[in-house]
C-alpha cells in the first residue's frame, strides 16, 4: 500500500482530518511490530471525537501520525491546516511566565510583536485565567497550568486540536471543571477535537462520537454516536449507561487480546 505524509488542505473540506488505510510498524529486535493496521476514520469540522482504548493500543502513536510527530508505514493522513497538541504533560517553559508561555507559540506563528500581549490576554480570559498574565508556572495549580497549555495550543489558530490525556494526572473534581470548560471552549470556537483517553466515562463525557481501539495491533473495533445533549456529567444516568456499554466492548477485547 503506497504511504503519503500528513498533507494539508486550505480548501473547504467536509473533514478536520481524514485517515485513509493507515498502518504503523517499529523495528524491535524481533522484527517489525505492527502498532496500528488499517485504521481508516474522518473527523469533520467542528466534530468533537474520542479515542478509547486499553494501554499500549495505538492511541497516542495514532495522534503522532496525525500531528505529523511521526510517518504511517502505509496509508495516508490528510489535515485541514496544521494541527495543535496538547499533551498529558503541561511541557510549559517554567522560566516563562504563563502569558509569555502563550506569546511564544504567537511570535512562532508570525504573529507581530505589537499583536501578541492583546491576543494573549484574550486566550487567558478565554480559558478564564484573567490576570494571570505575569505569574509563573510554579505558582500555578496543576489545573491552571493545563489551562495555559490549553491556551498556548488555541494559540496557534489551528483548525484541529488534538489532546492526548491532558486530564489524567489531575484529581477527579478538577479533571471534571476542566471537562466542562473544554466542552465550552469547543463550543465557542468551533473547532474539531481528537481527544485520547483510556477512560471511558471521559470519553462519553466530552464526545460526539467514541471510536474504540483494539489491542495490539490497534484496529477499530467499534464505533459510538453520543446523542446526549450537552452540557452533560460524568454522573448523569445516560453518560453512566452508554459508558457501561462502552465498557463490556472494551473488557471483550482485552480478553480477547489476553486469549492470543
């Protein structure tokens, strides 16, 4: 199968992203192993998506590809512009305070000089962070600090975000805040989300539409459209009851990976 890189398109498209076919093998020293194989999916504009899946499935390695990190080994990956990421990790420059953390990503865009300090403290009010301008990253909360990488990815005006985790290492109440001010945000602007996660409730939480991997090598099993009007709650009874659908789904494959 003929392998192309990550293409980006300025023209109106009926997709944010769109994998055609697409396969990721690594060497190790017992030959290739076969990460993700055959994986074929559309995000369109504005469409918010999760990837779900067991540790080690391909989620992360699938972002990459997307974010053009990494190549497919075969198939084809096309963007509508160039995507933004946002990782588990906040990875902000703790020497930066938070508005100079978001200007970087602005002067890296091209933005004038003269420009930025207004657009920075827009994305700060955006991400509700006002005043928080000049302070530095150890002053943060761990929260707030994935509020300015939020920002800091908003920053680069991209038609796409991706988010690989960025709620896992954050406890229950604020991961759940955060919930709701992405699903705000991505109200606000408009833009197509491809959101990684191994939690399930996370994933019906936030999504329109759940796509789960298998195992080793990842494949999509199976697919999920979200018809629950938002704004939802993890605790909400049909979030609760699609989530433990989700779950049977996705105990079966591990089973299934572990029967191998």
């Amino acid at each position: 199968m003929a392998t192309t890189l990550a293409k980006e398109t300025t023209a109106s498209v009926e997709y944010a992203t769109r994998l055609e076919h697409v396969s990721k093998s690594f060497a190790t020293p017992g030959g290739q192993q076969l990460v993700l194989d055959d994986i074929t999916i559309d995000v369109a504009p504005g469409e918010f998506v999760t990837l779900l899946g067991a540790s080690g499935c391909g989620k992360s390695t699938l972002l990459n590809l997307v974010a053009g990190l990494d190549r497919p080994t075969a198939g084809s990956i096309t963007t509508d512009g160039r995507p933004a990421l946002m990782f588990q990790e906040h990875a902000l420059f703790p020497w930066l305070t938070a508005g100079k953390n978001i200007e970087l990503a602005l002067k890296l865009r091209g933005v004038p000089k003269e420009e930025r300090r207004g657009r920075t403290e827009e994305l700060l009010e955006l991400v509700r962070l006002q005043g928080s301008y000049g302070k530095r990253v150890h002053e943060l909360s761990g929260g707030m600090r994935q509020r300015v990488a939020m920002a800091r990815a908003l920053a680069q005006e991209s038609r796409i975000l991706l988010m690989d985790e960025p709620f896992a290492a954050l406890d229950a109440i604020t991961r759940d805040v955060l919930h709701d001010e992405l699903t705000r945000i991505w109200g606000e602007t408009g833009l197509s989300v491809l959101f990684v996660t191994h939690n399930v409730r996370e994933a019906v939480r936030l999504a329109q539409r759940v796509v789960l991997l298998s195992s080793r090598p990842g494949r999509i099993a199976r697919e999920w459209t979200v018809d629950i009007p938002q704004p939802r709650r993890i605790e909400d009874a049909p979030v609760a009851e699609l989530s433990l659908e989700i779950t049977d789904v996705l105990r079966g494959e591990i089973r299934r990976h572990g029967q191998q």
